[in-house]
C-alpha cells in the first residue's frame, strides 16, 4: 500500500461518521500551524504548506475539487507568507514579528477582494458543478482563507477577524461533507482565533504605544 492510499483510509469513526487519516493528520498539523501563528513563529508557514499538501489527499478522496483547488491555493500562498516573514520586512524590535491594524485602504481592498473572488470562484463552481457540490459557500471558504493568509504574511490584526468568518461556514460545511474531523478542528479554531485575536489585538496597541514614545522623544 502506497503512502496516498494509507491517507486515503479510514482512521476511526465518530458520531456514525468515518475519519480518514489525510483529514486526520492534515487539520492536526493546521491546527498547530494556527497555534504557532498565534506565537508570531515562522514555523506557522511550513506548517501551513505542509497542511495544505496533506489535505489535498482528504479532499481528493471526498470527491471536492473545490477543495482541493482551496488547498493548492494555500501551499503557494503559505510558501509566499514563509518568504514574506524570513525576509523580515516588518520585524519588531525583539526580534518577532511587527503585528498592527490594517489602514482604511488596506481593509476596503481586503473587502472588495475578497466579495470579487467569491462571486468569480462562486460562478465557475456553478458553471462547472464537477468542481464542487456546494459551490458558493466553497467558494466563501476558498476566497476567506486567501484573504486570511494574506492578512496574515503582512501581520495584520485583521487576519483573526477572516478566519472567524472562514469559521462561520466551514464548520458546517465540513461536516456535511463528511469531514467529521475538519468539522471539530474547525471548533477548535474558533477558540484558537478568539484567543489569538486577543493577544494580536493587544500586542499591537503596545507596539503603538512604543512607536508614540519613540516619536516624542525624538521631537523633543
């Protein structure tokens, strides 16, 4: 038996629902991935893109192109976050990354962005029903886990508030489609990203205030 077909099967069941390993093994590993961004490592990334490459195989199995196509997705945008951090760009001055609110601007091109790609990747899941059975709240997770990780490589608070809306339809979702453990990992994210937006939230107000200190004493 081939490393893809031992993915591909079953693991345990729960609640009348079978759990395949890939599902198993690939949200543990996002899970932790998620835990680590919470920390501000760059570890988050390798975990990220090691996620994705992981559940390509869960979805594959459960028949969801749209799925599949959504994980693709996040191992090219996970390897362009893990450059994004390491070139240290926006890095604080302990040495971990600098974290803040979005502008206006950035938060209305995160918006729009993400309504265009949702009703574009919402219309060819419907035009082409082989690529996802449930086409636009597919479409809503496909789109909000780009804005997400996107939000995320440019360490800003928003990127919480994203997943918290990603959350909103991928439990569900998850579950209806026979994911039983994406469905419960994605319970478990919802307390991480609470948690995380927390300490996010807060560890930005101090870089704010440092940064005012910093300008005051330069002025004065």
């Amino acid at each position: 038996m081939s490393a893809l077909d031992w993915l591909s099967q079953e693991a345990f069941s729960a609640f009348g629902q079978k759990v395949i390993w890939s599902d198993m093994i690939g949200n543990t590993i996002g899970l932790a991935a998620l835990a680590l961004g919470w920390r501000r490592s760059i570890w988050t990334w390798p975990a990220q893109l090691l996620s994705g490459v992981i559940l390509v195989t869960a979805y594959a199995s459960a028949h969801l192109s749209g799925g599949v196509g959504k994980q693709l997705l996040v191992i090219g945008v996970a390897a362009w976050g893990w450059r994004q951090w390491t070139r240290g760009r926006r890095q604080a001055q302990d040495g971990s990354l600098a974290i803040r609110f979005a502008s206006w601007r950035e938060r209305a091109a995160l918006l729009a962005g993400t309504a265009v790609g949702t009703i574009a990747v919402g219309a060819l899941f419907t035009a082409v029903p082989e690529l996802s059975w449930n086409p636009w709240p597919d479409a809503y997770i496909f789109v909000g886990t780009l804005a997400a990780m996107v939000a995320q490589a440019r360490g800003l608070v928003e990127f919480w508030f994203a997943w918290l809306l990603v959350d909103v339809v991928g439990v569900p979702l998850a579950f209806d489609s026979g994911l039983a453990f994406s469905g419960l990992v994605y319970v478990v994210y919802f307390a991480l990203v609470l948690w995380g937006m927390r300490d996010w939230w807060l560890r930005s107000r101090m870089s704010n205030a440092a940064t005012a200190t910093v300008t005051e004493g330069v002025a004065a």
